[in-house]
C-alpha cells in the first residue's frame, strides 16, 4: 500500500538499526514510524478485534446501511432482541481457536454437555494433561469418535490432533 508517513529512506535506516540488512518487508497498511518501530521492538501486540453495534433495534435498516460506508466489517446485534447472539457466539469461539472434546468414560455413554475446552492444534496427550498428569503417565491409547479420524472408534496413539467436536475415550496402563 502507499506510505505517507515513511518514505524507503526512513525505512531503510530503522531496519539497519535493529540489525537487518537483507530484508522483504511487506506493508499492508499505512503505518507510522511508531507503530513500525513497534513491530521491530515486539514490546507491543496487536490483536484481531471484532466491532459490534448493539441496539440495532432501535434503528431502521437503511441507517444500518449507511453505516457499512464508514465501518465496513461489523455484527449488528441487539440483546434486548437477542438479534445476531448466536452467530457472535460462534464467531468469538472460531476466532480464539479452540476446540470442545467430548470425553467417554469406559463403559458409559459420552458426555456431550460438558467438553474439554482444549487449544486448536492439540493433541490426545494434551488433552490427558489437562485432565490428570496420571493419565500422561499411565496412557496406553486412545479411542476416537469424529473427523479427526478415519472410521468411529479409531485407536489412536498420544500424538493425533484433536478436531472440533471429537468425542474421546482414554485406554490408561493397568
């Protein structure tokens, strides 16, 4: 994008400073010396946002629409309504990258009320961690129900990745 706070000169001398000679930088906004240097340092993170405007109810829809011309990405919601809450639940749990994991105890049905919360990303030892370290200790394998796997009931070892929804029975050493 073009840069009206920089020119390359500028960049060019703030990269040698913090030591990189030999560099592609890409820009995909049009930042300031500040928040430039912000990025070299890592003293400071910037974290994706939602924008919500809530009592939505209280306006006609071509209100609405004349404010997607100033903030073009936002969730009307209205909680006296409960207008857009479901899909704004949906969307905080995509964006903070968790998945639920339903658990099976041996013999029983599965309890699909209450899931293990775990990290996008983990693994079946990761999700014995969270439960017990004995189950790290003590883990033999572990049964799968869901499309992490291939066929209901896969036997899995402590290294398969977990997907959204899986339910998951653990086989521990006698």
């Amino acid at each position: 994008c073009k840069l009206t706070h920089m020119d390359e000169k500028t960049i060019r001398s703030i990269l040698n400073e913090y030591g990189y000679i030999n560099a592609d930088v890409l820009f995909r906004d049009d930042v300031t010396m500040d928040q430039f240097i912000d990025v070299l340092d890592r003293n400071k993170s910037y974290v994706p946002m939602l924008i919500l405007l809530n009592k939505v109810d209280l306006v006609d829809d071509a209100y609405i629409e004349e404010l997607k011309k100033y903030i073009p990405e936002f969730i009307p919601i209205s909680a006296d309504k409960n207008t857009n809450i479901d899909e704004l639940k949906d969307l905080i749990f995509d964006n903070l990258n968790l998945v639920r994991v339903y658990l099976k105890p041996q013999g029983r049905k599965a309890d699909m009320e209450d899931p293990l919360v775990i990290k996008k990303g983990s693994t079946v030892i990761d999700a014995c961690g969270k439960l017990h370290r004995e189950f790290v200790k003590n883990f033999r394998h572990a049964k799968v129900w869901g499309t992490s796997v291939k066929f209901p009931g896969q036997k899995v070892g402590p290294d398969h990745v977990l997907d959204d929804e899986d339910v998951l029975r653990i086989i521990l050493k006698k």
